[in-house]
C-alpha cells in the first residue's frame, strides 16, 4: 500500500456526518492538538496524514462528510485495513448517517476493521440527560455489525488514542509495544472506550501481517 509517497502498512479511513469532529480526532491523532472552534476549515474531498505505529506506519485518511462526497469517501474507503465511522454523541442525525456510512465501508472494503466512534463526549459530562444518542444503541449497532465502539472526545483527547490502538491491535495482532499517545502528553483522564467484538487471533510471523479482524 503506498500512500503518499510512502509505504504504508496500515490504511484507516475516517467517515461521518459533517461536523461530528472527524479532522479534530486526526489533528489529535496526529499532532495531540485541538484546533479552536471554528478555526479549522471544513474539509474538502479528503486529507491524509502518516502516523507511526509501533514500527508501523499508519496512512489516516480524513473524508469530507457531506452527502455529496459519498461517492469520493467510497473511493478513499477501497483497500482500507480499518475505518473510524464517527457520529456527535448529541447528534441523533449523525449517528443515521453512520449506520448508512458503515454500509458503504461495508461494501468499498468487506474486510474491514470498523470502529464506531461516539465524538464529543465532553459536550455530556456531568450532565447523562444531553446524551441524545444512548451508548447502548450504539453499542447495539457495534456488537449486531461485529465491530468495535468507543467514545470519545477529541477536545478533551479522552479515548481518541485508545481506539487508534485497539484498531491497530485487531489488525496486526502481533505487534507488541507501548501506547500510540505522544510520551510527551499527560494522561489527561481515564479512557472511556468501551471495546466490543473483539476476537483474539494468534499468527506467528516475523514480519506485520494485517489481519481481516472483523470479516
Ligand atoms: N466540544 C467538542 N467539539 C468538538 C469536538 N471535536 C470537534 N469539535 C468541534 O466540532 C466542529 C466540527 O469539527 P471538525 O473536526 O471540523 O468536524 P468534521 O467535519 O467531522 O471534520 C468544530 O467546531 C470542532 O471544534 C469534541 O470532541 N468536543
Ligand atoms: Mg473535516
């Protein structure tokens, strides 16, 4: 798989709604960074972006949300290992249209290792009764699609890290090593994710070897 310019072992593809937080959970991913309210330009297309993985390299693709970009989010999604189907915990719309974008990873790339991201979690603490989209529905679609589902909060970067890892588990299995968070940053706060569907698989090889983990 060569992405930009550079192979990569990993293609995890990142889709959902407008404004559900896909490029803040990859400016965190990637940089450990929230960009301000308002300050980041809504995408056009796709952006890419490279993160090392524990002697692997991930290639992160961020898709334009809009209804209109299907159709380019179903080219991005062909070939990838894994995808982020990410909704706006305090968003009922966002979380329809994840159920129809995992379809669509569905079909661009049948072996794929899905996670469904609940995004914005912070929007809800302290506070259960702004929750619009209950954790148990999504748990539900999660566990009735055989995928993963974490929430998370790119703001507050609770989760975020934690998900790119159990993604990247699942799909090289093998790979042993420390934790995708920059050593740099503090733990800010216990993760949040709730991990479902996973199966543990054994194979012995001496070099990466993806894994179809949720096929
Ligand atoms: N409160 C909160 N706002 C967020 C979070 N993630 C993204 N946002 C905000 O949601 C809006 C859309 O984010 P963006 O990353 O551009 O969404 P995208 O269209 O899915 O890429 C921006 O105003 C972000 O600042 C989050 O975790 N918490
Ligand atoms: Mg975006």
């Amino acid at each position: 798989m060569d992405e930009g310019g550079r192979k990569a072992d990993l293609k995890l593809v990142l889709v959902g709604h407008a404004a559900v937080g896909k490029t803040a959970i990859v400016t965190r991913l990637v940089k450990d960074m929230f960009v301000a309210d308002g300050s980041a330009a809504p995408t056009i297309g796709a952006s890419f972006a490279m993160k090392e993985w524990r002697g692997l390299f991930a290639a992160i693709w961020d898709t334009a949300g809009a209804e209109r970009y299907a159709p380019l989010s179903s080219f991005y999604l062909r070939r990838a290992n894994a995808a982020f189907v990410v909704y706006d915990v305090t968003d009922e719309d966002s979380f329809k249209r994840a159920e129809e974008l995992w379809s669509l990873v569905e079909e661009s790339s049948p072996d794929c290792c899905v996670v469904l991201i609940g995004n914005k979690m912070d929007l809800v603490e302290g506070d259960p009764a702004k929750v619009v989209v209950q954790p148990e529905r999504a748990r539900g679609l999660a566990q009735q699609r055989g995928g993963m589902f974490f929430e998370v909060s790119a703001l507050r970067s609770t989760g975020i890290f934690e998900s790119f890892d159990a993604v990247c588990s699942k799909v090289f299995p093998d790979q042993k090593g420390g934790s995708s968070r920059p050593k740099t940053t503090q733990q800010q706060s216990r993760p949040s994710g709730v991990v479902l569907g996973m199966r543990s698989t054994s194979d012995a090889g001496d070099t990466p070897k993806a894994n179809n983990c949720c096929g």
